[in-house]
C-alpha cells in the first residue's frame, strides 16, 4: 500500500473492535478460551522466555490469548478494508501491547 492508499487507523480500530466483540459474544468463546489454555503445554515455545523473569505458563495463558485474538481482530480489519494478504500483515513493537481500545464493544446502535 503506497502512502496515499493508507487505511485510517481509527476506522480500522473501530472495525477491529467489532470483529473483537463478536468473537467474545460468540455462543462458544468460553470453550475456545479455556481449550486453549488448558493444553497450553502443547503450543508453548521457549524462545525468549528465560528474559521474562516472573513467567507463568498457566498465569499468563489467557492474557496472552488475549493479546494474540486482539492482533488477530487487527489483522482481519485491515484485510475487510484492504482484500490484501500483504498488507494485513502486522508488525508489533516488541514489548508494547495492542491499542486497549480494541477490548471495547462497539458503539450503541451498532450491530455487534
């Protein structure tokens, strides 16, 4: 995407927003939630861990699921705006979270 063609950051973030919500009003979030930190051992890697002083697999299982579904609303915005595998790709700032914005429910009148 040149300079020109940029997608507007807040009109992704509000899409990013609903896509969020509908995941988490979705009859079965809670069992993807708990599946997927209860096998947590399964889909662990160690790389980088031992920097990370106070680590806990089973602790800090849902805030990382979290934060990987919140990136992944990212992701699934600019794709609904852009159509482009390419451009929906997401760098991240290593150690800053993604924008909490994206843990609120759309705006009232709007259909989740």
């Amino acid at each position: 995407m040149t300079s020109s063609s940029m997608l507007e950051a807040g009109e992704v973030g509000r899409r990013a927003a609903e896509i969020l919500y509908k995941m988490q009003a979705h009859l079965v979030y809670g069992r993807l939630q708990s599946s997927s930190t209860k096998y947590s051992t399964c889909w662990a890697t160690f790389t980088g861990y031992p920097a990370i002083s106070r680590w806990s697999l089973e602790r800090d299982a849902a805030p990382l699921l979290d934060e990987a579904l919140r990136v992944l609303a990212l992701k699934a915005a600019v794709f609904d705006f852009s159509t482009s595998r390419t451009s929906s790709r997401l760098a991240r700032t290593p150690g800053r979270p993604v924008p909490t914005a994206l843990s609120t429910p759309p705006a009232a009148g709007r259909a989740p």
